[in-house]
C-alpha cells in the first residue's frame, strides 16, 4: 500500500471515529431533550404524553433505573383516568412490570422500591379477597423497605400509614378469610396510621393528599373533629400531585357525611 493510499485510508477512519462520537452525542441529547418534555409533561399531569415520551426514552437507555420508575410511575397515574377496572388492572401490571425493573438495578433506591408498594396497593384494591391480602403484605414490607433507605421519605409514611388504617378496619368477612388462610392477622393500628400520616405532614405539608389520608386515620382512630379538620385543610391546598385530586374528592365525599 502506497503512502497516499494509507493517508487516504487513516483520514477515512478518523472520520468513522467522529461520525461514532458524533450519532453518541446527538443520541444522548435527544434522549435528554426527550427526558424533559416527558418531565414537563407529568408535571401538567398529562400522563399519557410523559408515558409516551419515557418509554422512547428508556428505548435509547433501556437499563436506566430512574426512568424506568418513571414509566412505572405514568402507568400507574393513568389507572386515575379510567373507570374501568379490568384497564386500571392493566394499567398497574404494567406499572409494577417496571417498577421491579427499576429496583432490580437499584434496589437501594428508596423512590424505586416504594414503587413496589404503591403498585401492589392499587393492585390489591383490584383483587379477590385472597390475592389482596397477599400484596397487602408485599405492600407493608416494601413501604418499611423504603422507609428504612429513607426515614424522611414522606411518600414512605404516608403508604405505610395508609396501610396501618385499612388493615386496621378490615370488615369481619375478611377477617376470618386472614385468619383461616394465614391464621392471624398482621400487626395494624389506627394510632400507628396516625402517627405514620402525621409525620409525612410534616416532611410534606404542601400535599394535601397526606392530609387526606391523616384525615382518614383519625376517623379510624376515633378523632373526628381533627379528621375533620384535617380534611378541611387538604381542599384550601392546590394539586401538586395527580393523586391529590382523587384524594381531595374522597374528602369532600366524606365532609359531606359530617353535616
């Protein structure tokens, strides 16, 4: 090979080199530009644009945790948008398929291992007796799992506290379907729920979907007047979350009871 043939033939791979770096660099920015319109879009709680948006995202990075959880997370917020159960069924298989591939690469996330709980809680309020009682349980040790990464994880509180107070009340039905399958119930109070949702209150007190829930709690708990309170306080406070506006309306519902 002659000296003009080698010249010619180093400037062509020097080339190939640039163009590789080139198409990394355009791809990374256009997974980055995809990434904050799909921010933009759940922060307008437009879940279906930021699903559509994450999953072309986890697309260019399929092993990247965090928006991972995040086509969990818009998986999940669409089961709000729906009154039909078999689709929110569907809607949270396909979140928690996600959220156990966001914790299998980092299952020391807190963020990522609470969306375990979250998903096996919607879950549960979609399933036979015995198949909620399972992920009852599956709920309460992810949500510890988290808390635990995170003791200031107000998300944290708030879903354990959450299932302090509902398997605290769980009808007599129910109760005997635990007792004949698992033979006891799980340890659950009502003043545990509420010392759980007062605390996310406090870590969050610009949510209102954790004044709702703590409103609950001391219903459970016999508090009615600071239920009452509490839920009084969730509707002078604006959406921040998706889930807000279901609780909200949960509280007026229950407001409506007190007159």
């Amino acid at each position: 090979m002659d000296s003009t043939c080698r010249i010619l033939l180093l400037l062509l791979c020097a080339a190939l080199a640039c163009r590789g770096r080139l198409d990394a660099a355009t791809s990374a920015a256009t997974t980055d530009t995809l990434l904050q319109s799909a921010l933009a879009a759940e922060a307008r709680f437009d879940s279906q644009s930021a699903l559509e948006l994450f999953l072309k995202a986890v697309s260019a990075r399929p092993d990247d945790a965090f928006l991972l959880q995040k086509v969990a997370r818009q998986y999940s917020d669409l089961s709000f948008d729906t009154k039909d159960r078999t689709e929110q069924k569907r809607l949270c298989t396909e979140a928690l398929s996600f959220a156990k591939r966001s914790v299998a690469l980092e299952p020391q996330n807190a963020v990522n291992v609470l969306s375990l709980a979250i998903c096996y809680g919607k879950l549960a309020a979609l399933s036979d007796t015995r198949t909620k009682i399972e992920y009852s349980r599956l709920v309460k040790s992810s949500a510890e799992q988290a808390l635990a990464l995170d003791p200031a994880y107000d998300y944290a509180h708030h879903v354990l506290g959450r299932w302090h107070y509902e398997v605290a009340t769980l009808g007599a039905a129910t109760r005997l379907i635990v007792r004949l399958v698992y033979g006891s119930l799980p340890d659950a109070s009502t003043a545990e729920a509420v010392r759980l949702l007062q605390r996310a209150a406090e870590l969050a007190p610009h949510l209102p979907a954790h004044r709702v829930e703590l409103g609950f709690a001391l219903l459970a708990n016999r508090q009615r007047d600071a239920a009452k309170l509490a839920f009084e306080q969730a509707l002078t406070m604006p959406q921040r979350e998706k889930y807000d506006e279901e609780a909200r309306q949960r509280a007026r519902s229950m407001l409506e009871k007190f007159r």
